[in-house]
C-alpha cells in the first residue's frame, strides 16, 4: 500500500477512535509483512498536518477497552513521536497516561 493510500484509509477513519485504532492496528500487522513501511509517517504527517491529534488518540486507548490492540498501538505511535510536532509537555504527559 502507497503513502497515499495508507493516509487516505486514515483520513477516512478518523472520524470514530474505535475505528482509527482497529485501523492502524490492522495495517500495523500488513506492514510486518511488507517491505513498505508508512504508517508511522503517515500518523505524524496526519498530526503535523493537523488532521489527527496522535496523543489525543493514545489517551483514548486502555488495556481493559483495547487489550488486543493496547500494544500494537503504542508500539505504532512510540515510532511516531520523533516525527511529531509537540510540546514535550504534552508527550510527557500523553505517555505518563
């Protein structure tokens, strides 16, 4: 899958949390088995562009709510923060959660 398509699929589920992460869990496990690897930059663009808040999102996520997709998730952003434009206060505390 194509930047473009990877960001378009986001885009369009970035209306519904749930979705959103039931998503980038979905193409985290397709980029395990691909040489293509765009999601954490395409989460970053989509952050820096303003289109999604990253650690709005992290926040929503809970072992007890999202257990099957807790780590893949943080595992996906944790690659995604370097490339994100954030306060250091805001990841600190997005991650302190």
């Amino acid at each position: 899958m194509s930047l473009e398509e990877t960001r378009g699929k986001l885009l369009n589920e970035s209306k519904s949390v749930e979705n959103l992460l039931t998503l980038i869990h979905d193409l985290y496990i397709q980029e395990i088995h691909s040489e293509e690897t765009f999601l954490t930059e395409t989460l970053s663009d989509l952050h820096n562009a303003g289109d999604i808040d990253l650690l709005k999102i992290v926040l929503d996520v809970n072992r007890t709510s999202h257990e099957r997709i807790f780590f893949t998730i943080l595992h996906t952003v944790e690659g995604a923060l370097p490339l994100i434009d954030a306060r250091v206060e805001d990841v600190v505390h997005c991650l302190n959660n």
